[in-house]
C-alpha cells in the first residue's frame, strides 16, 4: 500500500478536504494530466521516486482506487499518458496505456519520442489504439543537453503535421529553464499553435510556472490563440492561478494534477523569484523537512486549496468552477474521441 492510502495519512488529508474543499468543489472532476505505468514499467530503474514515496507501478486500478480516496464522493474521470523518461520502454507504456483505457472514464495519450518514433508507427498506434494525442518530452527531444532542447525539437513538422490533420491533444511540458521567461519558448509556442490550427496544444503546468514572476506579463498574447489550453497541474500558488484565472478565457482552462506524483506529500514554494518543493521524505527535485518541523498534506490538497483562493480572488461563479473542474475537458475529450477513436467507444 502506498502511504497515501495509508490510514493516518489518508485521514490526515480527508480532513482537509472536508474543512477547506468538499464545499467548493463540484461534482465531476476531469483530471486532464495523469501518468501510469504498468507492472514493471519502471524497469530497469524501479523502483520510481514519486515525491520521495518508491513506486513499481501506477495502473488504472490504482488509479481508480486513488481517484475515490483523494476526491471523496465525486466522479471522477482522467487523461492518462505513460512516464515520459528516456530510460524506460514507451513502447510498453503505449501499449499498456492505448489498450487499457476504456474510453468512457479514461481516455490514453501516446508518448512521443522524436528521435525513435516516425510518421508510419505514429499513424500506425493512432490508428490501433484510438489515441486522443500525444506527449512529448524535453528528455527525449534532446537526450544528451535536456536544458537546451527547443519546442520543435520535441514536436517535428512530421508529428505535427499528424497531430494538425488529426485534431489531436499535444500535452506540452514546455523546455528551458526560463520556462514562460524564455524568450525563444514564447515564439516558439506561438508559431506552434499558429502553423497547426487543427492540434490542440496544452500547456502543462501553465508553463510550469510555479512562481509568480514566471508567469506575470507572458499570458496575454498567448490568450488570443485559439487552440492553446492551460492546465494547472502541479501548481500550487495562488497567484500565479488566479493570474491565469484573470488572463485566459474560462473555456481554455483546464484542471489536472500529475497524478500520481500529487498524492505524495509536500508543497511547492516560492523563494526569491524561484521555486522548490518541500517535502517530509527525501526527494531529489525537493528541500527535505528532515526535522520533521511540519505537518504536510498531499500537493493535491495543496492545488485545490490554490485553486480554491484563486477562484474567489478572479470571482468565479459556479458554473466558470464547474467548467474548469470538468466540462471544458470533457468537450474536448468527446471532440476529439468522436473523430480519431470510433472504434473505440462504448456503445452506448
Ligand atoms: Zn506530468
């Protein structure tokens, strides 16, 4: 079991929930950016440092099982896409993550790696699988210099090309260490949307900016591009949400929260302009509490909490939360499920 669902942390974080969320969070939840491995996925490397918390898989049983503890009496509902990571098999992780989902509760995007895949496997997988998109990596554009690879290079004109006649997702972690700061990353995400209208591009993490000044000043020109989307997943700053919340139109916004590595405990925080996690376990990208001078909850816990104190700060209504939590992905999901996945979904 992992601690998550143990019961003193699973009740620890229930509580929370009760106190400071159940009153404000709809029904329906659509988690727009969740990962899974199958059994042995992590292979050769297992286990997997999720937040400092050993993993060997993450299925769509523990999935469904983590869905019911961490968002108590509400339907869930998810976009799933393996482990990014050059050293494991993608291979394993498409197969697993194309041919499990149902395509009524969760719906499968494919890993992308530029430098093995091409157009015919790419059509090919589409074509067997019914995959709504694709997830590109920064690790697998530039193996041997991450820091540096470019948008492009993550996406070539070849997978683009798919992607635009296919009105595909492309869930896009975004490069460089400037992130949205980055001056070549802007343009870039700009003639990306511009030069493949028919894709759907979504910015994973708003830009990963999970501080303020990563973010202020850099969403008003992307906000009149038609296809770019924005998840939060992983972000727990208020401000940069409610920023987001106040630049972007409602229908473009999207929740998601990097499942499983949300269920782990800890907080992402804000020093001088930068960012880093707090965490009470050992974690390689985290400040470790190992004092033990805190009492964490899961980040989950701590997004929604975020999301909470941004929707009341932009003065969000009910039905721009509900839109938000659900109904934006779940439009999106069923446009693109009804055009590249027919042979896919449940009849109904
Ligand atoms: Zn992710």
């Amino acid at each position: 079991m992992n601690p998550w669902n143990s019961p003193t942390e699973a009740g620890a974080n229930r509580r929370i929930f009760e106190e400071e969320i159940a009153d404000f969070l709809p029904e329906r939840v659509f988690d727009i950016h969740v990962h899974l491995a199958p059994p042995h996925g992590f292979a050769p490397g297992a286990p997997f440092s999720c937040g400092g918390v050993p993993i060997s898989s993450y299925t769509y049983e523990e999935l469904a099982n983590d869905l019911a503890v961490a968002f108590p009496g509400r339907h869930t509902e998810a976009l799933c896409f393996g482990f990014p990571l050059p050293a494991l098999d993608r291979q394993i992780h498409n197969t697993y993550v194309g041919a499990q989902a149902d395509f009524r509760r969760f719906f499968p995007l494919r890993l992308l790696d530029p430098q093995r895949d091409d157009a015919a496997t790419l059509q090919r997988d589409l074509d067997q699988y019914g995959f709504l998109g694709l997830k590109p990596y920064p690790d697998y554009a530039r193996p041997h210099d991450v820091a540096h690879a470019e948008i492009p290079e993550m996406l070539p004109d070849w997978a683009m090309a798919v992607a635009h006649e296919r009105g595909l997702l492309v869930m896009l972690h975004i490069p460089r260490p400037g992130r949205l700061e980055d001056p070549l990353n802007r343009r870039q995400l700009q003639e990306l949307c511009t030069r493949w209208p028919g894709a759907r591009v979504i910015l994973a993490h708003v830009g990963r900016s999970y501080y303020l000044r990563g973010v202020t000043g850099f969403l008003g020109p992307l906000r009149d591009l038609p296809n770019l989307y924005f998840d939060v997943a992983m972000v727990q700053h208020a401000e940069v949400i409610a920023h987001l919340f106040r630049e972007i139109p409602t229908s473009r916004l999207l929740f998601g929260t990097d499942l499983p590595i949300a269920l782990a405990q800890g907080k992402a925080v804000e020093i001088n302009h930068q960012y880093t996690y707090v965490t009470p376990r050992p974690w390689s990208l985290s400040i470790c509490d190992d004092r033990g001078r805190l009492r964490f909850t899961s980040f989950l816990n701590e997004e929604l909490r975020a999301i909470r104190q941004a929707a009341i700060a932009a003065g969000f209504t009910r039905e721009q939360i509900a839109a938000f939590f659900y109904d934006n992905a779940r439009a999106l999901v069923d446009d693109v499920a009804r055009r590249v996945a027919p042979h896919r979904l449940p009849t109904p």
